[in-house]
C-alpha cells in the first residue's frame, strides 16, 4: 500500500507541475499596457482660464474661444462700438467675444480699468498646434463698459505640451482711451 501511495502522490504532483507550467504559458505575451500618449496635439478652441499680472496686482477671467475664418490671411471683427480689429499674416484664428456672438468671456476677477469684453488673436500655424511644437501669438483684448474703450495688445507663445498661452501685453497706441500699464499673461487650457 505504501508503494501505492506513493505512486498516486507522485502522479498528482506531476500532474499540478504540468498543469502550472501550462497555465504559466497561458495569455501569449505581456501584461503591461501602453500608457496613453501625454504629448499630443493641441487645438486652441475651447475653454481657457486666464491669468494677468501688472504694477496694479493679478486678475483674471475665463473665456470660451471659438475658431475665426481667416479672411485674406487677416483676423478681422467688427464690434458694436463701431471699431474693427484687425492682425494681420495669420494662419489661424481665435476670438472670445459675446458682442460678436463668437466665444465668451466670463468670470472676471482682479483689478481692470474696465471689464474684458473680448478678444481675437492670431497663430502664426494651424490649429491644431502639433505635438512637441509652439506657435507665434498676436491678438488684442478690449476693455470696455459701454462707453470708455481701452485696447490692449497681446503678443504670446502657445506651447501645446503645456497646453499653455504665455506672454506679454500693454497698451494699443490706437486704443481710444489712452493708457499706461503693460504686465504678463498666461493661458492654461481647461
């Protein structure tokens, strides 16, 4: 009986070696999966939260920005204050503006001399920004509270791994009300 035994104990433990060595093999290949891609392409439509700093202190707002058809290579839009704004030599363009029915600009924080209205801007490559790349930016933001104007010059760099808009700004020589200030900016996509 004692060879028996072990004769039945031996053939069991063959037969879970086997088995263990068969499901081991099982699947075919790794386990691991690809993590998804962090450096992808960057389309600048959409929601943005923006950042301003000058001698005056920090502010901000958030804006909704909507793609423009270039016209003739120019961003242009008209605005009921009866003043058109213009950049020239643009590949693409953008604009966060509710009096032109194109975008939106909400949630105004800080101090301003008058509220943001809107603004339009122009890349200097097409949307989507590629992956790995940055993009020239040019554009202008308006202040306004219906009746006192001031336009501010935006000059900036989109950088799509960041998803980021970083810059510079001052006054518009042109801008109706004269001003003085100049700062930075920075746009983080949301």
């Amino acid at each position: 009986m004692n060879s028996f035994c072990r004769f039945l104990g031996g053939t069991l433990l063959l037969g879970f070696a086997g088995i263990a060595l068969f499901l081991s093999g099982c699947g075919g290949g790794s386990s691991s999966s690809t993590p998804p891609p962090t450096n992808l392409p960057l389309t600048v439509e959409g929601a943005w939260k923006i950042s301003a700093s000058d001698a005056a202190g920090s502010s901000g707002f958030n804006a909704s920005i909507v793609v423009q058809t270039p016209q003739s290579g120019n961003c242009v839009v008209n605005t009921p204050l009866g003043i058109q704004f213009e950049v020239t030599g643009a590949t693409s363009c953008f604009i966060a503006d509710a009096n032109a029915k194109q975008g939106s600009v909400s949630g105004v924080t800080g101090k301003w001399d008058y509220p943001p209205a809107g603004f339009m801007f122009g890349l200097s490559s097409v949307d989507p920004v590629a992956a790995s790349s940055t993009a020239q930016m040019l554009g202008f933001l308006v202040e306004t509270d219906g009746t006192n104007v001031e336009i501010v010059d935006l000059n900036g760099t989109v950088t799509a791994t960041t998803k980021t808009i970083a810059g510079s700004f001052s006054c518009d020589a042109q801008s109706p009300n004269p001003c003085n200030f100049s700062g930075t900016f920075t746009a983080v996509h949301q």
